[in-house]
C-alpha cells in the first residue's frame, strides 16, 4: 500500500487545489512565530501566543464548516478534497493552543486540573477538545467504511455542537475582542444555512440575504448584551462604535458585508444558470 501524501489526489495525481490549501494551513503559524522573534506580544509572549493559537483554531473550523456551504451555493465541489485537510488542521492548532496555554500556566498540572474542572470556560474547551479528538480520529477512509456512511454522518454532525462549545469558550474570555463576535456572527450564519438548506433554501439569494442581515443583527446583539452583562458597559457606548468606527469596523457590519456579498455571488449563479436555459428554450 503505497502513502498518498496530503498535495496529491487518491489517484495520487498532483493537486494545486490541495497543496496551496497545505501551504495556507501553516501561513497563521509563520504569523504567530514571527510575532514572537519580533517581540510584538510583549515581555510575556505566551499570552499574546495563546489568544492568537486559539483564534487560529476556531477560525480553521469555521473554515472546515463553511466548505459545504461554499459547495452548495457556489458549485465548488473540489473543495470536498481539502475538507478533511482544513479539519485536521483546526485540531493540530487546538493541540499548539492547549500546550501553549500549559506553558502559560508553567506546567502546573494540578493547578490546570483544577482550572479545567472548576472554570466553565474551560470545562466546554475540554468537552469540545475531546469531540474534535473523537472526529479527527474517525475522519479516515477506514473508520468510514467500518461505521458506515449514516454513523459516520451521524458523529460528525456534532461539528456543529463542538464548534458552539468553542465560541462560547471564546465569548467567555476575560477581555474584550471583536473577533469574539466576528466568529459568533459566522457561527450563527452557519448554523442559520444549514437550517435553510434543510428546507431547500440554501441556494436561494433572497434568502440568503435575509440570513446576512438577521446574522448580522444577532452579532450586534449579542455584543452589546455581552459586553453590557460581562463587562458592566453602558449599552450606549457599546452601540455606538457601530457608527463612529473608533475601534475599526464592527463585527456586525463584517458579517453584513460578507453575507450580502454570497448572497449576489447566489444570486449571479442562478442569474447564470438561468440564461443558457432561456436561450435554450427559445431555439425549441
């Protein structure tokens, strides 16, 4: 049995699709080392280290996630191919997470023991850690054919569940970052398609615009209420950095943009689609 390595196909055929996505999966991590020889996070980098490792990995899941839908709407269905390498990469980076936080924490494992079980943050990172080991470990073509398609399926729709469990992990970080509720608003946009495409909606772009803006809504929401019970901020300031712009832009209007820009890509597609057809017809 001859090793398909992770740029070449099952006929082991040379990929680019596959090896520019290998390439970009260690791109945030020549970003992380580069800070630290640089001494941009500080006198104690393993703090900056640890914020940036975690962000890493919830956005590699994110981006595991977002390949169906990308599929669904866009017809972009090579990216099947590298679904499973984007997976994988959001648990090797959680595992660089989990060990530069035990360095944070000087190895102290008892102290982290503690921590684990009596911290509810870090109670939903070691459930969710523990479901992204359980689907890693059967992500191989072996462990498909041996729970067939309806299990395999079955256990791997916890992704969803075990990628909430990392947002909130993440919303219950002791400070305050947008990117907090920029992977909120991704979650909830994910979430919200894959409802819609159980209806059968998941291509339709009226639809999917109204996804935008409820998800963007509900971005907007939940900071303001977030920020206001977490941190005792006035619900006036929060909202109005949604109109100033001081701190960059918000969350919110990311998760507007984004949204509203698939949904005109859905909406070109179909437009697309539809004009062969037409022109089809009228030669008949």
């Amino acid at each position: 049995m001859q090793l398909i390595w992770p740029w070449q196909e099952r006929n082991r055929q040379f990929s680019w699709l596959k090896a520019l996505t290998l390439a970009l999966m260690f791109v945030p991590a020549i970003w992380l080392v580069d800070q630290v020889v640089n001494a941009r996070f500080g006198p104690v980098p393993l703090g900056g280290m640890t914020y940036w490792s975690g962000l890493e990995a919830l956005a590699f899941l994110m981006a595991a996630l977002a390949v169906t839908p990308a599929m669904t709407i866009f017809g972009w269905h090579r990216l099947l191919a590298v679904r499973r390498m984007i997976g994988v990469t959001a648990l090797a980076y959680t595992f660089a997470h989990i060990v530069i936080y035990f360095a944070l924490r000087f190895w102290n494992f008892a102290s982290i023991a503690h921590e684990m079980l009596t911290r509810i943050s870090l109670i939903l990172a070691l459930i969710a850690t523990i479901g992204m080991i359980a689907l890693g470990a059967t992500s191989l073509d072996a462990a498909v054919r041996q729970m067939g398609s309806r299990g395999w399926q079955k256990l791997h729709n916890a992704i969803y569940v075990i990628a909430g469990l990392a947002v909130v992990h993440y919303l219950l970080s002791p400070d305050i970052y947008a990117e907090q509720y920029l992977m909120s608003g991704i979650y909830v946009w994910l979430v919200g398609w894959r409802v819609l495409n159980r209806y059968g909606l998941g291509t339709n772009a009226g639809t999917l615009a109204l996804l935008a803006v409820a998800s963007a809504l509900f971005t907007a929401a939940l900071e303001v209420a977030w920020i206001w019970a977490y941190q005792n901020y006035e619900p006036s300031e929060i909202i109005s950095i949604y109109f100033t712009f001081a701190l960059g832009i918000p969350p919110m209007w990311t998760i507007l943009g984004l949204g509203l820009v698939i949904a005109l890509g859905a909406a070109g597609r179909q437009a697309l689609q539809l004009k062969p057809a037409g022109v089809e017809a009228r030669k008949i």
